[in-house]
C-alpha cells in the first residue's frame, strides 16, 4: 500500500485546522479595543492597544512562518530529499573509509545533515523576529554577538544529545524485535526524567545566570503561598532574562521533591526587593505573592532556548 498521498493529506489537514484556529485568534486582537471592565483596574488604555499591535505582528509572523515550513516539508517529501539525504550521510562517512554497515554512524551523520538544513532554512526568520519584529516593540534586548552565541550553544547542545539517544535508540530497534517500539517509549521516557533532573543545574545555566532570590518580602510571600498549597518548593530563583528580553514572566518547574520558582529579573522591582531585604519573615508573609504576575507566560517562552 502506498502511503505517500495519505500521509500528505493528512499533515495538510492538520495544517490547515491549525491555521483556522490561529486566524480566528488573530481576529479576536484585532476586535478587541476597550479593556474589560474586570481588569481595568491592573491594565490601561494605552498597554491594551500595545498588547494589540504585538499580537497581531506576532501572529502574522507565525502564519508565514508555518505557511512556510509546511511546503518546504511539502517539496522535501516530493522530492524523497530524505532518501538523497541519506545517501548523502553514506557518501559522507565513506571519505573515512567506513561503509553502510556502519548504521550508527550513518544515522548520526544524516540527522545532523537535517538539522543544519532546518537551521539554514530557520535562521533567516530568527533573525527577523528578534531583530525586527521584538526591536519593533521593545522587547529585544539581544546584541547579535549574544544571538550567534546562542545558536552556536544550542546547537551544540543538541547535537550532545542525538549522540546520546540515537544510538541507543537504533540498538533497542534491532534488540526489541516486533515490540521495539515499547522498548523505544520507555528509554526516551527514562531519559526525559533524567533530564528533568540534570536540566536546572547542568542545562539552564549554559543560557542564562540563575540567582536565588534575596531574602525579604517577596522571598516570604512566595513561600509562605507554597506553603499553604502543600507545594515541595526547594528554591526560589531569578533569571537574567533582562539581557535577552524585555519580556517578564515566571514559571514553576521540578520532578517529584525538587520543585523550583523562576522569576524573570524584568519582573521583579529593585525596590521592591531592596524594601523586602530589610523586614521581617512575618512581615513578608502579608505580602501578596502576585505581585508582578501580570506577565504572560507565552510571552516568557521567548527567552528560552529549549
């Protein structure tokens, strides 16, 4: 059975539900112009027609881009590019005298033939979103030496990573026989729970600088809130995300006993904690541990790399 043209309908479909949705959110920015009455008291005239206007370039932005990338994924399955791609990972590995019985290594060399062909084709669109499109409104806070740094660590890091798993994942395909496909589940399962654990400490750190919070006000609100949720809060942290964005938000993130609080610095005030630094831990338990909360978490998704 051929299962080529299935296969193509079937990610057309997808797309376009997901355009749909994605059009009829983008008229929502688009129709509303007054602040509701509930948060007139926490949002102005002014940051809802702001709030607007970035949505709406954000959203076009998206729209393209993923028109974009579905016929490129589109001409990629046209073509049998991945076929030639492989072959080319064959005739890659042969300048070091190894053939195609070397399937490991083949593998390795034809994933990383698709990610640098995925990061050629995305860069150009990186680079306008940062530069352009979040300049546009203020929230780029990136040089371009500071982008390229990141590309590169992202880059590396995920290439670390393939040469971790693929392997490993190639040899579970040959062990497990027909039921190779529970074997897989359950190996990348157990590697994302050790990445759930290595991450704060070992990955976060290579983008950004994480400090605990400063003892005062806020620290004793926050954990006094955690306190009361029964929520195994170990540390509360903030993240240097003031010199990539503009953008503030915070996030909730841990494995079992090993939970953790990030604040983004654009987030919190000075004053608020230099004034925290100087009361007391019953003092700061009145404070209200929402303070700064209005940021929204999508919008704090942009200045993380993974």
């Amino acid at each position: 059975m051929d299962y080529f043209w299935p296969c193509m309908v079937s990610l057309w479909v997808i797309y376009l539900w997901e355009t749909y949705l994605s059009v009829r959110q983008r008229r929502v920015y688009g129709r509303v112009k007054e602040v509701p009455s509930e948060l007139k008291a926490v949002l102005d005239q002014q940051t809802l027609i702001k709030s607007a206007s970035y949505q709406l370039d954000k959203s076009t932005f998206s729209l393209l881009h993923e028109l974009f990338g579905q016929i490129v994924l589109t001409v990629v399955l046209f073509l049998n590019a991945l076929p030639f791609a492989w072959n080319l990972s064959g005739s890659f590995i042969g300048y070091f005298g190894l053939g195609t019985e070397y399937e490991i290594t083949q593998s390795l060399a034809f994933i990383m033939i698709l990610t640098l062909f995925s990061k050629v084709l995305d860069l150009p669109w990186s680079v306008y979103s940062t530069f352009y499109l979040e300049q546009k409104h203020g929230f780029n806070k990136q040089t371009p030496a500071f982008f390229i740094k990141d590309q590169i660590k992202m880059l590396i890091l995920n290439t670390a990573l393939t040469f971790v798993i693929l392997p490993g994942l190639l040899h579970l395909c040959h062990w497990g026989g027909t039921y190779f496909y529970i074997y897989a589940w359950l190996f990348t399962l157990a590697f994302s729970l050790v990445l759930m654990f290595i991450y704060p400490d070992f990955i976060a750190p290579l983008f950004d600088k994480y400090t605990p919070i400063p003892e005062g006000t806020l620290k004793f609100a926050i954990e006094a809130l955690a306190a009361s949720l029964n929520y195994p809060l170990k540390k509360v942290l903030i993240v240097e995300g003031s010199k990539r964005s503009a953008h503030s938000n915070a996030y909730l993130y841990g494995f079992w006993k090993n939970k953790r609080i990030v604040l983004f610095d654009t987030l919190i005030q000075d004053d608020l904690i230099e004034k925290g630094a100087q009361g007391s831990p019953n003092e700061g338990a009145q404070g209200s541990p929402n303070e700064g909360a209005q940021g929204s978490p999508n919008e704090g998704a942009q200045g993380s790399p993974n």
